[in-house]
C-alpha cells in the first residue's frame, strides 16, 4: 500500500470517527470532550481521573471539568 493511500484511509476514518462523535453528542447533549471520554471509559472501564486524562490526552483539570458536567445532568 502506497503512503499517499494510507495517509488519504486514515484521513477517511478520522473524518468518519468525527462524525459519528458528533451524532452522539447531539443526541445526547454531550460536549465532544465527554463523548471522547464516555468512549474511553466504554472501552477500559472505570478509570481513576488521572489515567482517563493519560489515555485521551487531556490534562486532568480538563476531564474533572467535563466529568462534572456529564454528573450535574
């Protein structure tokens, strides 16, 4: 497989990703921030705050905050 063909087939799936995150957001009033971490914790189960935060890249500040706001609803 040539790069420019791998490079274009995960272009593809991002774009697919992103769009499938955003349905389910809109569907459950969720910010793309709590539905990156809503599928992290689907995939790993219970997390402590600092490991989520590890494993999408966010800094622990970040995920208290969305994890708040998914409890409040």
């Amino acid at each position: 497989m040539s790069q420019s063909l791998s490079v274009e087939l995960l272009r593809e799936v991002t774009r697919m990703y992103t769009r499938a995150q955003r349905v389910v957001a809109d569907c459950c009033r969720t910010t793309s921030t709590q539905c990156h971490l809503l599928t992290e914790l689907g995939r790993a189960g219970p997390l402590p705050l600092s490991e989520l935060g590890t494993r999408v890249s966010l800094e622990k500040s970040w995920v208290s905050r969305a994890v708040e706001g998914m409890a409040a609803r």
